[in-house]
C-alpha cells in the first residue's frame, strides 16, 4: 500500500506534543497590528492545543507527523 500524502497547509501549521496532542499557533497575528493593543497582541504570541472535536481530522491531515 502507498504511503499517504502529508497536506502541505497542514504541515505548517501544527506540531505534535510529545503525548500525541497537537499544538497550532492563533489567527489575527499577520497584518493590521496597529489597531491591536499589545497586550492582544501578547497572547496571540502563545501556542494553544487544537480542540478535541478537531483533533482528528488534522491528525488525518499529518499523518507522518509524531
């Protein structure tokens, strides 16, 4: 059987904890700062952990990913 293919988007965009969650960064960070108080600006810096719900689908979409 053939390997599967890893979505290139994806790939980017989400890491692997070493217990098997994943990790993905806030959206809203790129351009149209100036209006955002830093303090926004500060906890969007952070990493977070995909929700439960959606835990699935992205690891379908990275599968070589651990």
């Amino acid at each position: 059987m053939p390997k599967m293919k890893s979505h290139s988007g994806a790939k980017k965009r989400f890491r692997m904890t070493g217990t098997g969650k994943v990790k993905r960064g806030h959206q809203g960070k790129s351009h149209i700062l100036t209006k955002k108080d830093t303090k926004r600006k500060r906890r969007l810096r952070t990493q977070t952990l995909v929700s439960t719900a959606q835990e699935k689908t992205v690891k379908n979409l990275i599968p070589y990913k651990d």
